[in-house]
C-alpha cells in the first residue's frame, strides 16, 4: 500500500501529464496531416522551440508567467512564417515531399538552437516551490500545477473541436480536406491558423513541461518518435483515438520507468507497440474502408 | 534470359562504357590509397542511394530507416570477422540472413496501411535498433566492432588493400544496378510505378499492394544490407553511428541530388554527397544546419534532382515507366 | 456453383457507420447481360452500395453473392480478381505516367505473370488489349499523353478503361457521366451500351442522369435514405408515385 501511494501514484500521476503532452503534439500532428497533407517531422522541435524561447524570455525578464505567453506565440509566428514559406509550395505535390522537407526543417531547427544555446542540458527553475500533502504523500506543487494546466488545456481544445465553428470546421476538414474548397472559405489562411496554432500548442507543452525534464536540442526527438507512436497506434483518421493512445503510451512510459533503464523501456514501448499492431492492425480505432 | 535482355532496354550502353571507364580508375596518376577509399565511399553509397531509389523514385516510399539495413549488415559481416570467420561470402550470406530477417518484420508492418505509415515505421524500427546496438555491451556498445580483419574472397586472398576493396564495390555496383534495371523494367517494376500514383486505385485493379510494397522494401534493404556488409572490410569497424537516422537522412539526400526515379542519378548524387561531405565534414559544426537546408532547397527548389541527372541520361520524365 | 442465372445478388445488405444507416436491408439481384442502375437522392446510400460491393467496406448484416460466391468482407483485389471492376465518382487514374501505360498496368494485372515471382523479371505482353480498349474509347490518339493532362470527358473515359482492362464480368460504374457535357454524356451512354453488349458485360451502375438511366437501362432500383424503395423496368419507375416523391428532379424530355 505504502509503495502504491510513495511511488506508483506520483509515477502514474506523472504520466498523465506526460500522456497529455503527447497528445498535444499527437493531436498537432493528425490535424497537420489531415489538412495539410503534410506529416510534420519538426514538431518535436517546435515544441523543443518552446522551451528555449521561455528560457530566452525569462532571461529578459525573469518571469515565468510571461514566457508562458510570449513563447508560445513567438513559436506560433515562427511556425507560420515556416508554412508560408516552406509548406505552401508543397500542398499540390506528393506526401513524399512535404515528409523530406520537414525532416530538413527539423535538422535546422535542432543543430540552429545548438549552436545558439550549445549542447548543454539547461534548466528551467519551476514558478513555485514547495509541495502539497495528498494521500499520505507529498507532491510538488508544481507537478499538481500542471495536472491542472494539462487537463485545462485539453478540455479548451475538446471544447474548440466539437463547440465552435472553426473548430468543427477543421475537425471536418481533417476527414476530408477537399471540402473545404467549397465552403467558400480562406483555405490558406486556414492553413496558416492551423498551422501557427498547433505549433504554438506543442511550444506550450514544452514549456510546461521542461521545470520537470531537462532542456536540450535532442529532447524534441524524443518525443516525437513517441508522438509517432501515438499517431501509429491511435490512427490518423481519428482524434479521440490520438488522445486515447497518447495516455497509454504516456502511462506506459512512466511506468515501466519505474522498473527498467531508459534504453529498455524505449525498447519496450515499441514491443507494445507491435502487439498492438498484431492484434489491431489499423490501430485503436482505425476506420474501415479508409484504407488506412 | 533472352527475354530480359530483348529490346525492353535493361541496360543502356551508356551505363555500360561508365562502369568499364570506372574499372579503370585506379590507374589514374593521382588515386592515392586515400582517394582509393574515398572512391570505394562514394560507389559504396552511391549504391545504397539507387536501392533507396527502388522505393523512394518508384514506389513513392520514403524510408528513414534505410541507416538501420545498412548498419545491420556492416554487423552482421563484423561479428563474423571478429570471430575469424573471414570468407567473404559467409559474411554476405549470413548479413543477408541477419537483413533479411529483420527487413521481413519491418516490412510487414510498415506496408500493411498507408504510405505515410512506412516513414513513420521504418524510423521507429530504425531508431530501437540503434538504440540496442549502442547499449548492448555484446556488440560494443558505442564503439561497436573494432579492429576486425580483412574478409578473404577465395582461399588466402585477402581484400585487405583499398584497391582490392575498390574493384570489390566497383563488382557489387555493377551487379545491383543490372538486378534494379531488371527489376524496373519487368511487370514488378510498372505496378510499384502505379502503386506510387494512386495506390488505392491499384488495389482495386486486383494487385495485392502490399505484397508488393513489401517485396520492393526486402529487395532495397538487401541491396543496401549486403553494401553494409562490405563495409568493415574497409574501415575494419562497425559502430552504431552507422545507424543513426541522420544517416537514414543523408541517404535520402543522395537520391534527391540524384533525381528520384532514375537508379543512376542517385549514383551520382551518392558519390557526389560523399564528396561533398569530405570537403565539408572539417566544419563539423554546422554540417547538420547544412544538410536540413539542403534537404530545404532541393525539395522547394530542385525537386527533381540538383545535378539534372535525368537530362543527362537520356531526358524521359522520372514519373513514366521504362 | 448453382446460382440461378444470377451474376450478382444483394441479400439483405445493411452498412451502418457507427450511428448513422447508411444500408438498411437492401436487396436485389442482378441478371447476366443486364445494364441494372441504382438511383436515389444524394445520400440514399449508392456509393455506400458499391463500396460493399467492392470490397472497401464489409456489410453489417447481409451478404453479397458474385456468381454463387460469398464475396462480402474480401478485400478489394480479392473481389477485383473474380471480376467485378469498379470506376470511382472522383477520376482516379495513374495522374503522371501515359494514358496508355494507364490501361497497361490495369490489363498487366490478369496477366500470367502477375502476382509470381517471375513477375520481377518478366514483362507480360498486354499491349494489344491496352491499345484496342483505347481505340474502343477513341483515346488512340490521346495515348502517350499524361494521364493527368486529359480534358474531364476523356478521363472519365480513361477511368472506364482501366476498369475494363481487368477483364471483369462485371462492371461497377460510379456516376461515369459526372461532370460530362449533355453532348459527351449521349456519347458516352452510347458508347457504354456498346461495349456491354460487344462483351458480354453485366453492368451496375449509379446516375443521376435521368436521361441515362431511362436511356440503357434494363432495369432499375432506386434507394432512399439507405432502403430500396422501387424496383422494375424504367418506365415502371418514371412513374411510380414513391419514386417522384422521393426524388425525380425535373422531368427529362
């Protein structure tokens, strides 16, 4: 019981966090792809992007709030300028594409903030100490923060999906991209919106979530081969299905950190990933007659 | 065979008299051992780069896993040299078991739903064979194989020169490139040209697609398997690093210089990025920054291949079938 | 295999997408040599049909019966090898290879080799059927031209082709004349009519062409909101009161 309350349940607790991180970048990923037609590698490094800008904020002005708001829209106006510039061209071309050339963008990003900020791990002190007795145990009071902050977040975005226009506009046009056309709609400016908003989402999560792990280039790539994993598993054609498989992988994660090294639990998060493709090929809910 | 080789143009004359002039090479005043090497890089990857081209150009797959196929056969030919088994075919053998075996599993995941999927799979499995390979003490860790002999071709000749080792990739480039001609001008070759332009609609055509995408994938990943297998014989390692997917990148590089869809334009593009890297690999700095934006440019900019190598041999558009 | 002299039977066909019936309990049973047409509303479930039918989707209840055979929950290739063809409503052809190697690589597919090994080595001769399928279709002189540089009409054309090119007995047509012109659309009906008949063909087709279906029909089903509601010869149809009801848009001349 003591175990179950001193360790499994901050680890579990935790890997909420974690799993809504990833369905944060998962999300941005189906969204991107589905309307955009572009499946971007260098998401992970917008939201690696986040957590630099905070820290290039902070350092200006040594507030943590307010790099919560001014990075994420700093890398929503980066992540436009790179749609307009970059992925615009691309739209009418082949998937092959748009997949090449964010694996580029990708490498630019990671190797430009290393020669900028260096290779070192830095950290991000958290915006309060101290912690919180809960069910016997202590947690800091920072990782309840983003229990909160999280599942905010992700209730905003449910709530943007399925209540407002826009939101049930680009649900409906991740289906089926072409319908936009006939709407009448400003499908670039959509796109751009889109694009920024998502970016800015992944930048916001990466701030969150760097007091708790380290800041450096690589940590994009981390996890964005896990958000891959997500998208594998929760299926493209759906968004409940991202968020679903986002959980998993993000409990799974945590936990199984608590009994194995890094590089076997990496290990061991792709060998679920594989039965679950066995058993469901087209993932949690692929949809049939896709040909997903 | 005659069939092969009727008037369907397997092989173009041109290909022909190149390979003959490359034979010659090593005659040439100023190849040095270290221009030796440097050319054995060049051919070695060049090849690599045309086996992508199998799945990038022709079927519209894009791999970025192609580092771990590479990598798994430069083990694979490794671990037997390191324990004295030193005939170069055993090695070949056992690197095609080794590659096989594991591009089987890749590809039967990675082909099963839509061509999006294959990237994304193909870089997870590239990335947890990395990753075993540089933590697992068995194979070295993070230094991998070193120190391994030369392999022996027949009896007690070693290919342990960068000459010998030279005419060995300069024979491996000869017969990879007539198997791919081959191959793309055959039925096989057409229907993975369809699959790459409308894969759904190929399906309703009664082709199984992804039989067929997983053939193309084993049949790339055992060409460029047995091009890793050749390569401790030349630099007498195997390291992880030969797997990670900025390598997998590099390659895909190679066949965008190239051209997508030509076989010998990623040659080109290969032994030009090998080149390339050599000039520009003492500024270690900012070599990533430079390959992302080229990747960048050549894609907005050049898509179909920075040195026009498709004008240069013979003009058709990369999109139509032999 | 005892069917009856039926090439394709619908046994009770219902699909449904999660909450939404977009089939419920369709029936109906196709004749060799017939040109059998599926009308209906937008949204009465006609694409949904054929996709069944195709393979794409799997039915919830019901079966689907090609010659004596189950069919229903094969995959597309499966049911495409035992020759049912299927032309899509959105042209999907091969956009950047000739419209020649379009109809190629379609009729490459019965081919000896094709599906063996041999395949990786061989090259099948099919280039008389490709090129006689495209004089058929009056695309001979269209033929090294890219696929995607063809005017609409000539691609709803090409579509047919490759369809055809599978040598199928039975040919799936999905709305072939959209967005043809009332000139092209004439042609084409024509056009379709004839090579039925040349060979052997059962077709099943959608429109929403009235002048179509009244024109080539032999007989006539017409759905609404996922149910059969009307089935008979078409002039049965033209005036069945259900039928106007639902939906007969303005009467053609």
């Amino acid at each position: 019981m003591d175990y179950l309350v001193a360790v499994l349940l901050p680890q579990l607790l935790h890997g909420l966090v974690f799993g809504a991180a990833l369905g944060l970048l998962a999300l941005g990923l189906t969204v991107i792809f589905g309307l955009l037609g572009v499946m971007n590698f260098a998401h992970g490094e917008l939201y690696m992007l986040g957590a630099y800008a905070g820290i290039a904020v902070i350092g200006v002005t040594h507030s943590f709030w307010t790099a919560l708001v001014v990075a994420p829209l700093a890398v929503g106006a980066i992540g436009a300028a790179t749609e307009v510039t970059t992925l615009r061209p691309l739209y009418r071309r082949e998937p092959l594409y748009g997949l090449i050339l964010t694996f580029g963008l990708a490498l630019v990003f990671r190797e430009g903030v290393r020669q900028i900020w260096g290779g070192d791990m830095r950290r991000i002190a958290p915006p309060f100490t101290g912690s919180t007795p809960l069910l016997g145990m202590t947690y800091p009071n920072y990782r309840l923060f983003l229990l909160a902050a999280s599942s905010l977040l992700l209730l905003a975005i449910w709530l943007f999906f399925t209540r407002t226009r826009a939101g049930i506009l680009v649900r409906a046009a991740v289906q089926d991209a072409e319908m936009l056309d006939g709407l009448g709609v400003n499908v670039p400016r959509v796109f751009t919106l889109t694009f920024a908003g998502s970016a800015a989402l992944a930048a916001l999560a990466g701030l969150l979530l760097a007091p708790v792990f380290t800041v450096y280039p690589q940590m994009g790539v981390e996890m964005i081969l896990l958000a891959f994993i997500v998208v594998i598993l929760g299926g493209m054609g759906s968004m409940g299905g991202s968020v679903i498989a986002a959980f998993v992988i993000g409990l799974a994660q945590s936990l199984l950190t608590l009994w194995m090294n890094p590089q076997r639990v990496a290990i061991a998060i792709f060998a679920i990933m594989i039965v679950i493709l066995i058993v469901r090929p087209r993932g949690f809910f692929g949809r049939e007659g896709v040909l997903e | 065979m005659s069939s092969v080789f009727s008037s369907r143009g397997v092989m173009a004359p041109r290909a022909v008299i190149v390979w003959l002039c490359l034979m010659l090479l090593p005659a040439l005043p100023f190849m040095s051992k270290f221009y030796l090497l440097l050319a054995f890089d060049a051919l070695l990857f060049g090849t690599v780069a045309m086996a992508l081209d199998l799945l990038m150009g022709y079927t519209g797959l894009v791999s970025f896993g192609h580092a771990a196929f590479f990598g798994l056969g430069a083990y694979a030919s490794a671990v037997l040299l390191e324990r004295g088994i030193v005939s170069l075919w055993v090695c070949l053998a056992f690197a095609v078991l080794v590659v096989g075996l594991y591009a089987l599993v890749v590809s039967f995941f990675a082909t099963a739903r839509r061509g999006i999927y294959f990237a994304l799979l193909t870089l997870i499995f590239a990335e947890v064979v990395y990753t075993f390979f540089r933590y697992t003490q068995t194979f070295g860790g993070s230094d991998g194989i070193q120190g391994v002999p030369s392999p022996r071709l027949l009896g007690d000749f070693a290919i342990d020169t960068p000459l010998r080792n030279y005419y060995l990739v300069l024979a491996y480039l000869g017969l990879a490139y007539l198997a791919c001609r081959v191959l793309v001008t055959s039925h096989f070759g057409r229907v993975l040209v369809a699959i790459r332009e409308n894969e759904d609609r190929a399906r309703f055509l009664g082709y199984n697609v992804q039989r067929y995408k997983m053939a193309v994938c084993m049949i790339s990943a055992l060409l460029t398997g047995l091009g890793g297998a050749l390569y401790p014989g030349r630099s007498a390692f195997a390291t992880p690093d030969l797997m990670l997917w900025t390598v997998s990148g590099e390659f895909i590089i190679m066949v965008m210089i190239g051209g997508l869809g030509t076989l010998a334009g990623p040659i080109v593009g290969g032994a030009f990025f090998v080149l390339l890297q050599e000039k520009v690999s003492s500024y270690v700095d900012w070599y990533f920054i430079v390959i992302g934006l080229v990747l960048i440019v050549i894609v907005l900019f050049m898509p179909r291949g920075l040195l026009g190598i498709r004008e240069l041999i013979g003009g058709r558009r990369w999109r139509t079938t032999a | 295999m005892a069917h009856d002299g039926v090439v394709l039977e619908v046994d009770s066909v219902s699909k449904n997408f999660g909450a939404l019936a977009a089939l419920s309990r369709v029936s109906f049973a196709v004749r060799p040599g017939q040109i059998f047409s599926v009308i209906g509303p937008n949204g009465a479930g006609k694409s949904t049909l054929f996709n069944v039918i195709s393979g794409l989707h799997a039915p919830t209840v019901g079966r689907v019966r090609f010659r004596g055979q189950e069919i229903a929950g094969l995959a597309p290739e499966a049911i495409n090898r035992l020759g049912i063809a299927k032309t899509f409503q959105i042209t999907n052809i091969f956009p950047e290879i000739s419209v020649f190697e379009n109809v190629r690589v379609a009729a490459q597919s019965r081919a000896r080799e094709s599906g063996r090994l041999a395949s990786l080595w061989r090259l099948p001769d099919v280039e008389a059927g490709a090129s006689e399928l495209l004089r058929a279709f009056g695309l001979a002189t269209r033929r090294d031209e890219l696929a995607e540089n063809l005017s609409h009409g000539e691609q709803r054309y090409l579509e047919i082709c490759l369809a055809l090119a599978t040598s199928p007995s039975l040919l799936l047509l999905d709305e072939p004349t959209a967005g043809m012109t009332p000139g092209e659309t004439k042609e084409a009906t024509a056009l379709i009519r004839q090579i039925a008949t040349a060979r052997g063909l059962t077709v099943l087709l959608i429109e929403h062409d009235m002048s179509v279906v009244m024109g080539i029909s032999d007989r006539v089903a017409v759905l609404h909101f996922g149910e059969k509601i009307a089935e008979g010869a078409p002039e049965q149809i033209r005036n069945d009161p259900q039928v106007i009801e639902a939906y007969l848009g303005p009467p053609e001349a």
